[in-house]
C-alpha cells in the first residue's frame, strides 16, 4: 500500500504537467530584477513577505522547504543566498534546475519527503523558507522539530500554513460540511472526497499545532500576518484562512 505522501507526490507532478499556479517557474525578467534589488516572494497566496523578515540574505545558508517550482529560490540566488531546495515532487525540482541552469546559478536540489528526517546536519542553515505545504503532513510537530534541529542558533524560520477553515467547507466554500479535525487517514469517506476532488492527502491543523508546534519546537515567533485563499468564495468574502509566520531559533 502507498504512503500518503507517496499519493501527494504523483498528485503534485501532475498537477504541475496540467499548469499548476504554484508550479510555474518565474520568467527570466522576475530574475533580473531580482539582481537589481527589485523583488517578492509569497508564503501565502497573495501577500508579499516583509523583506525585513529575513535580514541580510547574502552570503546566508537558506533551505527552500517544500519550496520546489522555480519560484521563490531563484530570487533568493539573485539576492546572493546559498540555495539548497527540498521537495518531494520531482517535477517541481526539475523546474529548480531548469530555472537555474537558464540563469547560470547554483543550487543544492534535494528529492525528500518532510514526514521523515530531513537529509541535512544539524545548525546547517542560516534560514528557512517554507511555503504553504504542511497541510500535505499528518504531523506537524515533526516538521517544526526538524527545521529546528536544521537551522543554526537564532536562524529564521518563514513559513505559511493553511488554517483550519479550508477543511471546513465544500467544494464551493458555501456550507460547512466536515468535522475537525480532517484526517483522511482515520476517515475513509474524508479520504474519498480528497480523491474525487483530486486533492491528494490533506490534514486540517490547528493553531494549536501551528503555533504551539513551533514554540515547544524551541522557537520564539517574532510576527505574523494573515491572508487569503487568493480566489474562491472565502477570498470574495475575505475570509482569512492562511497565516505567515516569523520565528527564530532560540
């Protein structure tokens, strides 16, 4: 029987051969202007990440986390970071080195799964930047865990997480039709709506597990903001259902 993040794998690569937003790499000007001082980069779906959340970025050791796509790495090479991406969709990395080789630049590109141990030493990095994607694991503790044990003493960690609010409604985001949490692992016919809906393997979090996690995972949250789904009702309505966080490793 498949692991489900075996299923998230197969689901992503083909998701990004259909044309998936977050699996199209930036075009060449994104990556010029990028060198000219001139950037963003997404956490969530449409709110900008602060540029003094990261510091100084030249020279730092920064781990793109399920950050695959050629989208957020190849600014972050522009700006002179030392790039190392992991990710459990092979197609997404192959948009890294495709984007890469276009530039003329080089990254460490890792194929992964983030429910294991990461392949890295420990205080390997200096930051991490970890895009909406850990609704993909059952266990988020771990992912906050590793990316401890990873980051160097007072590294940064960046990332996006879904809230629970995604999990609640249909597919049309008009009525609330699932119980919490959403575990498609305990709950077969949770499991079944993924695969008709085309989904993968998704897992509600709660703020518990997504803020919490991180402090008992021995960091200390310095900012937040929230954000939108960036299309659907929920966006129409201005639901928040995503949130960007800044902590750091004490």
């Amino acid at each position: 029987m498949k692991k489900y993040t075996e299923i998230n794998a197969e689901t992503i690569d083909r998701w990004v051969a259909e044309g998936w937003e977050w699996g199209k790499p930036i075009p060449h000007e994104v990556y010029e202007r990028a060198l000219r001082g001139d950037w963003e980069v997404h956490l969530t779906p449409t709110k900008p990440v602060p540029h003094e959340w990261f510091g100084p970025i030249r020279g730092k050791k920064l781990l793109g986390l399920a950050s695959g796509g050629g989208q957020q790495m190849p600014v972050f090479a522009a700006l002179g970071a030392l790039c190392t991406v992991m990710d459990i969709s092979r197609r997404q990395l192959e948009s890294e080195a495709a984007v890469a080789s276009r530039e003329g630049y080089s990254i460490r590109i890792v194929n992964a799964d983030m429910t294991e141990r990461f392949p890295f030493d420990d205080g390997e990095f200096d930051i991490i930047f970890h895009p909406v994607s850990n609704c993909y694991v059952k266990d988020v503790l771990h992912v906050w865990r590793e990316c401890a044990r990873v980051l160097k003493p007072g590294g940064i960690l960046l990332s996006g997480t879904d809230h629970f609010v995604n999990h609640l409604v249909d597919e049309d985001e008009e009525r609330i039709v699932n119980r919490l949490p959403f575990d498609p692992l305990s709950n077969p016919d949770q499991m079944a709506l993924l695969a008709a809906e085309d989904c993968g393997v998704q897992f509600s979090h709660t703020l518990t597990e997504q803020i919490t996690g991180q402090l008992r995972a021995g960091f200390e949250l310095t900012d937040l903001y929230e954000d939108t789904n960036g299309e659907g009702r929920l966006h129409e309505l201005n639901v928040p259902t995503m949130l960007a966080m800044r902590a750091v490793k004490k």
